[in-house]
C-alpha cells in the first residue's frame, strides 16, 4: 500500500519511538533553555511606528540622539502652594535613588494646587521599567507620610513597570485557567486520565520549545510586549486539537477492530494528514500579516507560524511514538463514570449495534438537515448575517489607558489628572527637523517661532516640543498648517512624532495594510485548497463559510465592546469602538483556524466519497464520524479563548471574545449545519475537476485499504465529546 508524508512519518515514528521521544524531549529542553539564556528583545517605539512618526524616530536614531526614558510626578494640595514643602522632599527622595537625572523645578498649575516635577530615568530607555521600581518607593514613601498632598506618578518608566506587572499576572492567570480546563475536557472526551494528559502535554512542551525560539527570533524581530500571550492562546489551542484529532481517529480504528499497528497507520495516514495541510494552512495565513508593514503584526506571524509549525510536527512525529510505546495504557487512569459513556460508545464504533440510531445528536441534526437543505443553509447565513449586522457600524482607534485599562486603574487616574492639571503635558508632540545646515538663517527664524526648541548642530537636527491639549485635531493643525507655514521654502524638512503622532500614523499603515493581506490569505487558502481537493468548488466554499464566521464575529465584537450589549455578563464594558489591530487580526487567525476544521471534516467527506458513496451519504458519515472530535476540539479552543477573554486589558478581552464566539459560530452552525447543506445542495459538483485542472498532481487522502476499510456507515455511530471512541 502508498502511504503518503503523514503515514511514513508516523510508521516511522512508532518503529523509531525512543529516538522520535527523547528527540522531542531533546529539543525542547535546548529550545527553551537557550531562549530563555538569550531573553526576549522587545520593539522600541521607533520601530513600532509608521509614516512620518516612524521617519522621525528614525532620524534621531540614525543621528544617536536617544531619548532616556521621561517621567511626571505631580503634587496636589488642597491649598494653593500647598504642595512645596512635599515637592522639595519629593526632589531630595528623587535624587538619592541614584536613578534619575535632570531633575526639573517643580512648575505649578495656572490656579497653583498642584506642582509638576520632571525628569528622565539614568541609562538605557528600553530597560528603565527594570531600574524604576527605587524612583516608585521614593514616591510612594513621601506619600505614606503626608497625608495633606496627593501624589501622582506617570512616565515611560513607571508605566512600563506597571503594564509588565499586569501583562505577567494576566498570562500566568491565562496558563493556570486554560490548561486544568483543557484537562478537564479532554478527561470528559476519552474517560481515561492517561488519554487526556497526552495532548496537554505535547501543547504545552510545544509552547516552551516556541518560547525558546520566538525569544532567539526576537534579536532580529524585536517583538511587542503581548507576543507570548498571544502565541500562547494559539499554541495551546491548535496543539491540544491536533493531538485531539489524531487520538481519536487512533482510538476510532482500534474500536473498529484494527490491532494497533494499522489503526495508528490509518490515524497517520488520514488525522495526520489533515494535520499536516492545516497547520500549513495556518502557517500561511499567519504569513499575510507579515504584508500590514507594521512590526506589531510581524511579531504575531513569526510568533503564530513557529508555535503552530511545533504544535503540528510534534503531532505528526512524537504523537505516533507515544502512542506505540503505551498502547492499552492510553487509557490508564480510567474515570469509572465517564468510562461506562466510553465503553458505549466503543461498542457502536465496532458494529455491534448495527443501527444509524447511534448517530447521537450529530445524526439526529443531520437528518432534516440533509432532508431540506435549501431552508437550513438559507436559516444559517441569515442567522450570521443577523450577528455579522452590528459590525457595519464598527469604529476601530487605538485605545487610550481609561479604554484600554478602565477609568480606574492606577495608571489612566494618574494620566488624566496630569492632563487635567497640565493639559498637553504627558503626550506632547514632538517635531524633528532635519536640514543640510541646521544653522541657516532660515531655518533657525522658523525654530525661533516655537517655545521648547533643542538644536543638534553637529548632526544638523533640531527637536521641538509642542503641547497638544485637543490631542488629533491639534496635531492635525501642526501638521497641515503651522509646520507648513514655518518650514517651507527653507530647505528643512519636518516630521511629527510622539504618542498622539504615533497613534495616528500607526492606523493610517494599518488601513493601508487590511487591502494586500486580505487578498493574500483569501488567495492562498484558495489554492491550497485547490491543491489539496483539486476541487475550485470547495475552495471558493470554503472561503465564504469563513468570510461568514468572521462576520459574525467581527459583528459580537462591536455589539459587545463598542456598544456595551451583554458586556457586563463577562466583566467589561462598552468602550466605544474596537482596537485598531483587533479586525486584522481576528482575520488572518480565524481564517486560518477555520481551515483547521473545514480540512478536517472535509476531508472526512472526501475519503467516504472516494470509497464509492454517494455524495449524500458521504456527507452523512464525514460530518458524523468527525462531530465529536470537532465538537471536542471546540470546546476547548472556546474555553482556551474566552480565558482571554476575562484578562485585564480590553484588547486582550476583545480577542478572546472574538475568536471564541468565531470558533463556536464555526464548529455548530456553520461545520454542522451550513457545510452539508451547502455541500448536498452541490451534489456531485463538489468534486468536479474542471479540465484545466486536471493535472494537478492527486493528494492521497490516506484512504485505508479495501481489507482495513472503515466500518459501513450504518454501523459508525457519532460520539459526542463525553465519548470515548471518537469520529475523526
């Protein structure tokens, strides 16, 4: 018999399984130690930027001006002037910690309650968080001992301390919830504790070895902060459904009969290559980030693309081996209740119930469906386009700290009675300008017109800081009129940065970038589904079933989090409009994870189709024989996801929320209700290759053996997740 990539390597494996395990283990141990030795190298703002914020960020790298990192401390008292003798001891406190430098004379508000204190941070900028934490108890300290002033710390610093303490409490909060979860689902799946650890396990040593290796990836992508959050929500979920997948269709054949030799060639050779084409799947989807031109989204592809390329080798490689070295000890550590569910179902997956009754809810679903498929794919895509409806009015910004945090965590208080106080203060724009000669009597008449100006003769660059107390309508002034006004015709050119600046330009190259990766990942998911099915119909199927799921999901997200609808049911709160990097995200992941499904349960379809049966009746079994596994496998990508969607920070809820409601969407109404009524609707035109196509090369879809075929349909009874003997 030809076996193709999947079944080699898993045959392979089980004959090599020392070497394939201690292989595994090998490399997982180098991966994440070495990693973990070379640290993590996080963007700067300059890189992070596009546009002009990002041109001039780069001037001032390229002419060595980096900036230490800033920090405001304010003083409010009751009283006007209330405030001097804690400034006086606040500067004393400030300058014994060693740390800071250019300590400014404390500047009072124009009703004199309050009292701003400046200074930057000693050495490097991008490890300052690391150094601030003496300059915070120095704060803190004269604090605790007047009550009769109110102090208020924000900077680069001090702010970065406080997200990377939040960002670590989060991801340890997101790791201890989403794996006993996974656990306990899968415990439930297979009624066996052995059978259940087996695919947590190999996700989790997935997501070590990737974090070893996105660690070296970063010293020449320099990765933003949320990276490993979101290469772990990724990681975890794809690698326990891989495994998930293919222990199933490995428990399935031996329920049919199969000696364990060829039940685990048939898993390889079908579970195992669905595993290979829809990791490589994701893989390439992921890659269309890499077209936003923006680093942020370049992080997450690398980050997704080595993560999900460990979480499918080790599938296909250690998997095999493991299960060959247990054999019936995969289900050691039996549960006896939800054992007895599992011997039920083993006994329907082996024939001796020889009745479509034990098609479970799965069959019972599918019977109407089939029946009258033109109403139910007509009732499914009106109840998308119903969720899909609220995204029409989708808002997307760069969320502020009071949106992003909530009005009340500790770092949007201190900003907004900054700004208050000081308007302008904390985010100011910051102008560079760079000219052949910086000292031309042009140039320096139009610097002269603004009040903080620093020049840089040696490098020929002149930095300007200019409050912007209205935020984007001021810089969108400074940029259209006043810059214009002083610098044209005097040979200088002038570039805007700073937060506000930042954020702007950032969203610009974003809306810029949604066009190219869209058409690349709908492109590429249609080839490789052409490749794979050598069908044009089932490409362009399932590119609509997805551009559907990402609707509805896009549609729960605005509906949720713009407007507040249900929000509180789940902790948050409506804040008016959506991350700006959230839709292009949800995107590029929800395309490539609803190909996980769609290659999956079609290729379930395909393999019955091939064996002769109608297209009807081989829907009737692919759908059934893979409902549990999908069912199983989106459980716990929901349950991973909505974990996210309970963590501190609203993007990081957006994305959870969004990508769980999105795989719900998918693995009921779209996989089990729209995907065969669409496909029935088709008939035989599902697997029509047109001529031109015809010499694409033929993909085995692992197809057993006519001796090893898989059990009549009638007798292969769908179990749902509490079963042990699985469809897939």
């Amino acid at each position: 018999m030809r076996l193709n990539l999947a079944a080699r390597i898993g045959v392979w494996s089980a004959h090599h399984r020392k070497t394939a395990i201690l292989g595994w283990l090998l490399f997982v141990v180098l991966a994440a130690g070495i990693g973990g030795a070379s640290g993590m190298v996080e963007m700067t703002n300059a890189e992070n930027g596009a546009g002009d914020s990002a041109r001039a960020e780069q001037i001032l790298s390229d002419a060595g001006l980096s900036h230490r990192a800033g920090e405001l401390v304010m003083v409010s008292s009751a009283a006007p002037d209330g405030w001097r003798a804690a400034a006086r001891e606040l500067t004393a406190a400030l300058g014994e910690t060693g740390e800071v430098t250019g300590l400014a004379a404390p500047v009072a508000s124009k009703d004199g309650k309050d009292a701003l204190i400046a200074f930057e941070m000693k050495g490097d900028a991008a490890t300052a968080s690391d150094r601030v934490q003496p300059v915070l108890d120095a704060v803190a300290g004269v604090q605790e001992k007047r009550t009769d002033i109110t102090v208020h710390q924000f900077g680069d610093a001090s702010a970065g301390k406080w997200l990377g303490d939040l960002l670590t409490d989060d991801f340890k909060k997101a790791e201890f919830t989403a794996v006993p979860l996974a656990l306990g689902i899968l415990l439930v799946a297979f009624g066996a504790v052995v059978a259940a650890l087996l695919p947590v396990g190999l996700a989790l040593t997935a997501c070590l070895a990737a974090f070893g290796l996105l660690s070296l990836a970063s010293h020449q992508l320099h990765l933003f902060q949320t990276t490993y959050s979101v290469m772990f929500l990724m990681g975890f979920a794809v690698g326990v459904d891989y495994c998930l997948f293919y222990l199933r269709r490995e428990r399935d054949e031996r329920a049919a009969g199969r000696d364990a030799e060829t039940a685990l060639r048939i898993a390889a050779a079908t579970s195992g290559r669905s595993v290979l084409v829809s990791g490589l799947t994701v893989m390439v989807a992921m890659a269309g980030m890499f077209l936003s031109g923006l680093l942020l989204f370049k992080g997450f592809a690398v980050a997704t693309i080595i993560v999900v390329f460990i979480a499918m080798m080790g599938s296909v490689t250690v998997l095999p081996a493991l299960l060959s070295w247990l054999g019936d000890r995969i289900d050691a550590g039996r549960v006896p209740l939800l054992n007895r569910r599992g011997k039920r179902a083993t006994r329907d997956v082996a024939g001796t119930r020889g009745t479509q009754q034990s098609g479970g809810i799965a069959g019972k679903l599918l019977r109407p469906v089939l029946a009258r498929p033109r109403f139910f794919a007509a009732a499914s895509v009106v109840v998308l386009l119903v969720l899909a409806a609220p995204a029409l009015g989708m808002k997307t910004e760069e969320l502020g700290l009071e949106k992003q945090f909530g009005s009340d965590s500790q770092l949007a208080v201190a900003y907004r009675h900054i700004s208050e106080a000081f308007p302008g203060g904390p985010a100011p724009a910051q102008v560079v300008v760079e000219a052949e000669d910086i000292e031309a009597p042009g140039v320096r008449k139009a610097l002269d017109g603004f009040d903080k100006v620093t020049v840089h003769r040696a490098q020929n660059v002149a930095e300007i800081e200019v409050p912007l107390p209205h935020g984007k309508s001021d810089l969108t002034e400074l940029r259209e009129k006043r810059l214009p006004a002083a610098f044209d015709g005097t040979g200088a050119r002038a570039y805007v940065t700073g937060e506000t600046a930042g954020s702007t330009d950032f969203n610009d190259q974003l809306k810029r970038g949604i066009l190219p990766v869209f058409l690349f990942i709908t492109a590429v998911t249609f080839l490789l589904m052409l490749f794979c099915f050598r069908s044009y119909v089932i490409a362009v199927t399932a590119i609509l079933l997805n551009l559907l799921s990402v609707a509805a999901a896009y549609g729960v997200m605005v509906a949720v989090f713009q407007h507040g609808w249900g929000a509180s049911l789940i902790g948050s709160e409506g804040v008016g409009a959506i991350e700006s990097w959230m839709p292009l995200f949800v995107l590029v992941v929800l395309f490539g994870l609803s190909m996980d499904y769609h290659v999956f349960v079609v290729s379930r379809i395909r393999e019955a189709h091939g064996r002769g049966l109608s297209t009807p009746a081989a829907i009737d079994e692919g759908i059934r024989r893979t409902a549990g596994a999908v069912t199983g496998a989106a459980v716990i990508m929901v349950a991973v996801f909505a974990v996210f969607g309970t963590l501190s920070m609203q993007d990081m809820q957006q994305m959870g929320v969004g990508l769980a409601v999105a795989v719900l969407l998918d693995a009921t109404i779209v996989r089990m209700v729209l995907l065969p009524s669409v496909m029935a609707l088709l008939g035989e035109r599902n697997w029509r290759t047109p001529r031109a196509l015809s010499r694409l090369p033929v993909m085995d879809h692992g197809e057993p053996e006519p001796g090893l075929a898989a059990a009549p349909a009638e007798t292969a009874g769908t179990v749902g997740v509490a079963g042990t003997a699985p469809r897939g």
